[in-house]
C-alpha cells in the first residue's frame, strides 16, 4: 500500500482556510479573506505568500480610488492541490 501524503502547504489551518474559502467563494478581497478566515493582516500575508508561490493563489493588485486592493483567487493549480487533499483525508478518515 502507498503511504498516505498530505500536501504541507494545504495542510497547515490557515493555508486550508484560505483555499477552501477561495474555491468556495471566487475571488475575494485580501479585507474580506482576513474577516472569513480570522486572521491577522500579516499572518494571511504571510500564508498568502506561500501560496501564491506553490501557484495555488493569484493576487490581483489594483486601486480603488486611492486605496490598494488586493483580491486573491484559487488558480487550476490550486484547485487540483485541494482536492488531492481532500481526497487523501476522505481516505485516511474512511474507517472513523
């Protein structure tokens, strides 16, 4: 039998968050991702950096007005990484 792997980068609460809130909801503004996920500004900062790296996430930049906007969407990439995981946890918790 192949061992079980969960992707690190999905795996971590607040990078989970993240992309389940992400392939649920579209895109969303970084200000909107903070309050649904409950996060301080520079921790999702931080697990957003991550994952736009691993191109799980796309950051649009743009300015409303005067004021920077930045709304973050799930790319294909991501997408395919969360449901690998899910799938690997519908399995590993089969037999509860």
């Amino acid at each position: 039998m192949t061992p079980l792997r969960l992707d690190p980068l999905v795996h971590e609460p607040v990078r989970l968050m993240v992309m389940t809130m992400l392939a649920h909801h579209g895109a969303l503004a970084f200000a909107e991702l903070k309050r649904l996920v409950g996060a301080s500004d520079g921790n999702l900062g931080i697990h957003a950096r991550r994952l736009e790296d691993a191109g799980y996430v796309r950051a649009k930049k743009s300015f409303v007005g005067r004021l920077p906007r930045t709304e973050l969407s799930i790319t294909p990439k991501g997408r395919s990484a969360l449901a690998r995981y899910a799938a690997a946890m519908r399995t590993l918790l089969g037999g509860t």
